[in-house]
C-alpha cells in the first residue's frame, strides 16, 4: 500500500509540474533556422514553461511554427543596369502624374522595375518581449469580448493571434488599437456580434484612412506608422489595416485576394469575417462595411492568406529548380473560390508539347493584355485536370518555363454552366481589326 501511495504521488507531481516535452518538429526547425536570434524564440518558450499557460505555450508554438516564411520585405526600383531609381508617389499630385514621371524616367534611363532588395525574415529578428506582448494581448482580447466567446483555438491562431497580415514592418499596432478603440464594447446593441463590432471599427478607420492608386507603385506594404502619417494606401494596406485593427479587440477577419480578374486589368484583395455562425462576409477596410460590399469583377480564382504554412501548397510541392508564377508560389494561401462563385472541374488537352523538367500545369486568365496564371495542377501524360474553377471565364492552359507563361493547349471558355467551349485558332482565316484604344 505504501509502494503504491508513492506511485501515485509521483504521477501526481509529474502532472502538476511544469511540461518538459520536446517542441514540435516544425518549431524544432524555425529554432535552427534563427541562429543568433535562437534564444529570442527560447525565451518565448519558456516564459510560458515557467508560467505553466499551457495554450499559450500552444499558441507560441503555433507562430514560431509557421514563422519561416514570414519577414519584412524591401524593396527597390531600379534600371535596366541595376543602379537604383530615387522615386516616391508622393512627390506626384495625383495617378495620372505619377504614370507620366513614370514614363518620363524610363524614357531617360530604360525600362526600370521593383527587385526584391531585402527580406528581413522573423524567425532571425523577431525578440521575446514582442512576440509575449503579442501572445498576452491576443488572449486578453479574446477572453474579454464577448463577441469572440464562440471562436474555437484554432480559429483564434489563424485569425486573431498573428502579429503580422503581409511583408510589412513589425509594429505595435495591437497597443495602439486596443486603447483606441475601447469604446467599441460599449457601443454594441448586440455585444455577441462580431459583425456588428467591425462595422463599428470600420467606420472609424473610414474617417481618416482611404485608397490612393498612387500606392500601387509603393516599394513596400505599408505599417502601421506609415499608414498613420500619410492616410493613404492601396488595397493591400487597407485590408492589412483592418486587420490590425479588428484583431486587435479579437474580431476574426482575413484577408482574401484574386491574382487576377477575369474580365479586367489588375487584381484585388478584400477582408472578410466569421460572423458567430461562422459564416463568411465580406467588407473592404476603410471603404465599406460587411454587408455592404460587392466585388465589381469577375473572380476565376479566390485565395485566402493564412500565417499558417499549408502543407499541400504548390511551394511545397515544386522540385528546387522548379519556378512558379507570382501569387501561386506562396506556401501560406488556402483556396476558396466555392465561397464565391459556381465552379466546375475541368479536364484539358496539354498539346503544345511538354518543356522538359516540368512537372505542373497553369491555367490562365486574359488580364491586362497578357495571359497570367490563376491556378495550378500536377499533369499526366498530356491531360490536366483543373478543379474548383470559375464559370463563365475565358482561360488558357499554359505551362511555366524560363519566367514566361507559354502556352499548354487551346484556350477554351467555361460556360455559366459549366460546359467547355473549344476556342482553336483558324491561322488561314484572318480578318483585320481597326484598334482604338
């Protein structure tokens, strides 16, 4: 009996003592990958050992976890030769200025583009009071608002905890919005409604900050310090700024992004939120409330960011010397294109011949007076099957080869119900066209 007294209080203690165990491998891997800023993440981990907060230690597993990708990235305009170009939108009165000193500078120095110049990542900068001061004031907002009560852990990981939206610098933005919005819990007919809570928010953020096509040709995305000085940005800011602002006070909303319209130039990004039945709405930051917002173009493809790297993402599965197109290449997006419009599964013919070393498929869409891809798929033989898809767009099958789009096969339409209508080319068949514009 004594013996087994022992046993017992032996298990007991073991279970009331703070946890020993190993992190999980991906953390296990972010902590080799920081070098020198090694004992920063350390000091995370164990502030929560020592503190015995188990979900919090959770959670900081879940960001150091999923950090690898995730950093500041400058950029920098430069020549055709390298050498940088001095260029700030600012300095030009409105868009229509700014293309023309565009315009005016490649006409003086050739063609000139943005080149990634540096990529600060978090696992090497990020320090232990900032990630802790994340961590604790995420928590604080989800234990005290009631409208994020019906929020499940792994609801609040993806769309309250993370402490950054993009590649922008890293602020304190959730201080900054949780003391200046504290209004908003009591201002709530309904304090249980997430939804109405942003509305709130939104219309704050709406009195001062709005979209300036002039930040289409901003180096960088915008933190919050920049967007609190200028008051101006693009789509991308905008939807990053009511990211702050909402998680801040525990209200889930993400940001979702087409690559590329269907039936125009350009591409967008919007938010969304969990309303408490988690059904999903969408609003634009600083522009217009949910409910109130409606996409002006045609979606073929819709992608939601996450902080958390997706295992079945194209960047996980492509051979190291494999390139993929802009946007596809991420490893932290989720596609969610059924959330928006009626989509078909489509099966294509790759008869163009296959480049060698290549081992995915693209489909396209005519946007901007280019093909430029939307989706992807891992082909056989030369068939490629293409899922969740929008109806009632023009696409191109193309493969990725030597940074250029190339064409895979005939381009087709999808009809608005789904059927496939062949579009080959007649080359001893011409007319010609009279182009205006």
């Amino acid at each position: 009996m004594k013996n087994f007294t022992i046993v017992i209080l032996l298990i007991f203690l073991a279970a009331c003592s703070p946890r020993e165990f190993e992190p999980p491998e991906e953390v296990k891997t972010i902590l080799e990958l920081a070098g020198d800023n090694r004992a920063e993440l350390e000091k995370v981990i164990q502030h929560y050992k020592d503190e015995g907060a188990v979900i919090r230690e959770e959670a900081a597993y879940f960001l150091i976890g999923n950090m690898k990708e995730h950093g500041y990235a400058v950029f920098e305009l430069i020549d055709s030769t390298g050498n940088p170009v001095d260029f700030n939108v600012l300095d030009y009165e409105d868009y229509v200025g700014l293309l023309n000193g565009w315009d005016d500078i490649v006409r003086n120095r050739g063609a000139i583009h943005f080149e990634l110049d540096t990529m600060i990542r978090d696992y090497a900068a990020i320090k232990a009071d900032y990630l802790i001061r994340n961590i604790d004031q995420a928590f604080k907002a989800w234990e005290e608002n009631p409208w994020a009560e019906h929020l499940t852990f792994d609801q609040f990981c993806e769309y309250v905890l993370p402490y950054r939206s993009s590649n922008e610098p890293l602020e304190e933005w959730r201080t900054f919005f949780m003391e200046e919005l504290a209004w908003v819990k009591d201002s709530l007919n309904d304090p249980t409604d997430p939804v109405e809570a942003a509305c709130f928010v939104n219309d704050y953020i709406k009195s001062w900050f709005r979209f300036d096509p002039r930040y289409y040709e901003h180096p960088t995305d915008q933190g919050l310090k920049e967007m609190l000085n200028v008051k101006l940005g693009r789509c991308e800011d905008m939807t990053n700024l009511a990211i702050y602002a909402m998680r801040s006070l525990a209200i889930p909303v993400m940001s979702d992004f087409t690559p590329y319209w269907a039936n125009t130039g350009n591409n967008h990004a919007w938010n969304a939120i969990f309303d408490k039945n988690d059904s999903i709405i969408i609003f634009m930051g600083g522009e217009a409330n949910p409910g109130e917002y409606e996409l002006g173009h045609q979606l073929a493809k819709t992608y939601r960011k996450t902080f958390a790297v997706q295992q079945n993402s194209l960047a996980g599965k492509l051979e190291p010397w494999e390139q993929a197109p802009p946007y596809l290449d991420k490893n932290n997006i989720i596609d969610v294109t059924q959330e928006y419009v009626e989509t078909s599964r489509v099966k294509v013919d790759l008869n163009k011949g296959i480049p060698d070393s290549i081992n995915f498929a693209y489909l396209c869409v005519f946007n901007s007076g280019k093909w430029k891809a939307i989706d992807y798929t891992r082909f056989h033989g030369s068939k490629a099957t293409f899922s969740k898809i929008g109806n009632g767009v023009a696409y191109l099958p193309a493969f990725f080869y030597d940074d250029e789009v190339i064409p895979a096969g005939d381009a087709f339409i999808l009809s608005d119900s789904g059927q496939v209508v062949n579009k080959n080319p007649d080359g001893s068949n011409r007319i010609s066209v009279q182009l205006y514009s």
